[in-house]
C-alpha cells in the first residue's frame, strides 16, 4: 500500500510543482514574483491536502482488505470487512466477504484447495513488498523524481500483469471447482446405484430369509411328525407283544384241548407269526425313524444356522443401505456448497476484469504522469541559475515531505 500513496504523492506534487518552475520562468520582478510564490505556496499547500486526503482515501480500505487477506492467508478465515462503500473497491470487498462465508460452508470436505489461495497470496505479498522496497528508494530531487514517476510506470504495469495473474488463477480456480462439482455429481449418481443394488439385495435377501424360515417350520414339522410316528410304533409293538403272548395262551389252550383244538392251535400259532413279524416290522421301522430324527436333529441345527448367518446378512445389507443413505447425504450437502462456491468465483472473476479495466486506466495516467515528470526535469536543468533562489523553498519542500511521510507512515502502521 505504501508504493500507491507515494505514487499518488509524488504525482500532485509534481503538478504543484509546475507552476513553481513557471512563476521563476515568467517573474519580471521581486514583488510579482513574491505574489507568484505566495499563490504557488498556497496552491502547493492546497494540493498536498488534496493528494493527502485522496491517497489515504484509496490506500485504506485496500489495506484493511489486505490485512484481512492475511488473516486468510494465515488460516484464519473468519475475516470480514465491515465497510460500506459504493465504488469498485466497495463492490471488491462484498465480493471478498461473501467469498469467505462460502468458503466458512465448505472448507472442512476441500481443505486442500485453501493451500493453493494462500500459495498465491504468500507470492502476491512478496511481490508487493519488493515493489515497496523498491519504492523506498526513491529520491527526493527533482531529477529523480522523474527516474521515481518513471519507475511508477514500470511497477504499475507489473502490477496490471500480477493482477492479470491473480485472475488467471481465479479462471484456474473457477474451472477447478467446476470439474469437482462435476465429479461430486458423478460420484451422487454411482451412490444412487449403489442404493439401488442394495436396495435389490435387501430384497432377496428377505425372500431367502422368508424360504429358510419356511424351510426351518418344515424341518420342525417333519421332526414333530417322526416323534408323532415314533409314539404310533410304540403302539404297534405293544400290541404285537400282546398279540403275540395271546395267540400263546390260545396255543397252550388249544394243546390242553387235543385234537378238538388242533385247528385253533394252527391259527393262534399264525397269529403268533403274524404278532412277531409285526413286531419285527414296528422294530425296522422305528430304527429307521430314529435315523431320520438323526438326521433330521442335525438338519434343524444346520437350518437354524443358517437362519442366523441369514439374519446377519440382512442386519449388514441394512447397515450398507443406512451408510450408502448417509454417504449420499453428505454428497448433496458437498454439491450443493462447491455449486455456491463456484458461483462466487464466477463472480469474483467478473469484478476481476472491472479491477483489471481500471488497472489499466491507472497505467496510462502513471506514463501520462512520467511524459510530464520527463518535462519538468528537462525545464529544471534550463533553469539552474534560479536553483540558489528556490533552495530554500526546496528545503522546507523536502522537510515537508518528510514530516508528511513521517505521518503516512504512522498512518499505515495504525490502520
């Protein structure tokens, strides 16, 4: 900020200055050139004022701006700018304010594209104080005040091209934040899908739930009927055993008869067989429902593991449905903020080239400004026989300056 004051200094000082070099050019004697002086000094006095109230009316704002941008630079990005202002610097700062509120919204998910705008302020600053320690050096003679307004020209022109820079990369960023509101979208339409496949999933894997519940009732059902079936084998054997010691008693009986109870004897002796082979049968029939209540035992353990392997996928497919639910949350809520962000650096880089426009406008003013400092020069080395005449004009001139930059200067650290 200091190089634009001084620029700004010396540039009405150098017109106060050319009328000083007129009075003593045209003076035809000491009481017109006593009155000349007397205007001059008014004038000059007027115009320092001026450049003074003019320069700090330009310089300030840009410095607390400045000092904000540093405060972003250096991580802080609460920084604000409470100033209401109605020209191109006022519209820079809402600009930059509104900026930052949208950087505050989205700078924990893109983090690292804070790094490249502090990169590029950290560079813009070095730059700047190297204008500024060049600008220091300049000299308070008159013949180097004409090397100090071409040296303006120079460094204004750099200051077009680091500003033309600035917006490069700000149609960088702009673009930047473009192909990732692209990708988040991108990355919104596959979290889609991935509900859509786990939504799909969800749904077999209730239909296979509801087939092995089913398939575990029908194991149980079969388990009940083959103890149901054990029961009714009991049964039989019980009757076959009771069959088999009555056909003996008719047995017995019937021998006790003799002849007359020969028949009797052979059908009790068949119905004997007939009891034992039922019996028999009833024996072959419950080692067979005791294998199948086996096998069916370690079939209802099987299917009842199953059923909780079953169980567990689907408590995971809905925890991969909540999480797929939540991740595409987050990235609506992530695309809806680089949408606002990249609408902000669209904007910025629309007041970009109104700030480059005027930048431009300043640069044809400071050649506009060396061409006159050039003249002055070359008129003050025609009149150097009335240099013992001013020098003491020009030392209180220069004793003036000093105490202005004196005051400039404290100005600058305070504001």
């Amino acid at each position: 900020m200091r190089s634009i004051f001084w620029r700004l200094i010396i540039s009405f000082l150098i017109v106060a200055a050319i009328p000083v070099g007129a009075i003593y050019y045209f003076a035809v004697d000491d009481k017109v050139m006593h009155v000349f002086i007397t205007v001059a000094s008014v004038s000059f006095a007027l115009s320092l004022i001026l450049s003074v109230i003019i320069s700090l009316n330009i310089t300030r704002p840009i410095k607390k701006l400045i000092e904000e941008l540093k405060k972003a630079q250096e991580g802080n990005f609460t920084a604000n700018v409470d100033l209401k202002r109605k020209d191109e610097i006022g519209t820079l700062i809402m600009t930059f304010n509104r900026t930052m509120e949208n950087v505050r919204a989205i700078l924990k998910d893109v983090s690292t594209f804070a790094q490249t705008t502090k990169d590029t302020a950290n560079a813009l600053f070095k730059s700047i104080e190297q204008g500024n320690m060049t600008f220091e050096q300049i000299s308070k003679a008159v013949e180097e005040i004409a090397n100090g307004a071409s040296e303006q020209a120079k460094d204004t022109s750099n200051a077009a091209d680091m500003v033309q820079n600035i917006g490069n990369s700000i149609d960088d960023s702009a673009k930047f934040f473009k192909a990732v509101e692209e990708s988040t979208i991108n990355a919104d339409k596959l979290s889609q899908n991935g509900m859509h496949t786990v939504n799909s999933l969800k749904e077999k894997t209730d239909v296979t739930k509801e087939s092995i519940d089913e398939v575990v009732s029908a194991i149980n059902e079969l388990q009940a009927n083959s103890h149901h079936i054990e029961k009714i084998i009991e049964v039989i054997t019980g009757i076959a055993d009771q069959t088999n010691l009555l056909a003996l008693n008719a047995a017995i009986e019937a021998a006790r008869a003799g002849e007359a109870g020969r028949g009797f004897a052979v059908v009790a002796e068949e119905v004997r067989n007939l009891a034992e082979q039922s019996r028999q049968a009833a024996s072959e029939i419950a080692k067979i429902i005791s294998e199948i209540e086996q096998k069916t035992d370690k079939t209802v353990e099987k299917a009842n593991l199953v059923k909780e392997i079953a169980d567990d996928q689907a408590h995971q497919v809905e925890t991969t449905y909540a999480a797929f639910n939540e991740i595409k949350n987050s990235i609506d809520t992530i695309t809806e903020n680089i949408h606002m962000l990249n609408n902000a650096m669209m904007e910025l880089a629309r007041y970009k080239d109104e700030i480059i426009g005027s930048i431009a406008n300043i640069t044809a003013v400071s050649e506009e400004t060396a061409a006159s400092t050039e003249e002055v020069a070359a008129s003050t080395e025609e009149h150097m026989k009335f240099i013992e005449e001013i020098k003491e004009s020009s030392e209180n001139l220069l004793k003036s300056v000093s105490a202005l930059e004196n005051i400039l200067s404290k100005l600058v650290v305070s504001v």
